[in-house]
C-alpha cells in the first residue's frame, strides 16, 4: 500500500493495516508518540482500531527527552 507518511512517499505491507502496526513497523510503539491521520488527531487507545488504507497522510510526531 502507498502512503504518506510526515511528508514522504513510502510503500508499506502490514499483515494488518493498523495504526498500531505501522508505528511496530518503524519501531515507534509503545514510544510517546502522537500520530494524525489524514488530518485527524487519533487518540493513543485508537492506535489498534484504526485502519491504513491506500493513500492515508500519516503524520508521526515522536517526542524526545532532553535537557
């Protein structure tokens, strides 16, 4: 499936096309991560529920501890 995800094309196969897969898929799950799909912000217990289909605009924004 094609997608976009903060901005870039990819090409992704998931054995299930959800949210929850695609950040296992980039290592980000279980990561403090907030994930808008398609211009919705999809709540964290969502994640698991919510489909990826073909031509989705992901964004993925990963914050990151520091000081």
């Amino acid at each position: 499936m094609n997608i976009v995800i903060n901005g870039k094309h990819e090409q992704v196969a998931l054995s299930e096309p959800t949210l929850i897969n695609l950040l296992a898929e980039y290592s980000l799950q279980g990561k403090s991560v907030i994930v808008e799909a398609n211009g919705q912000i999809v709540p964290k217990d969502e994640l698991a529920s919510t489909n990826v289909k073909d031509g989705d605009r992901i964004e993925i924004v990963q914050f990151v501890g520091g000081g």
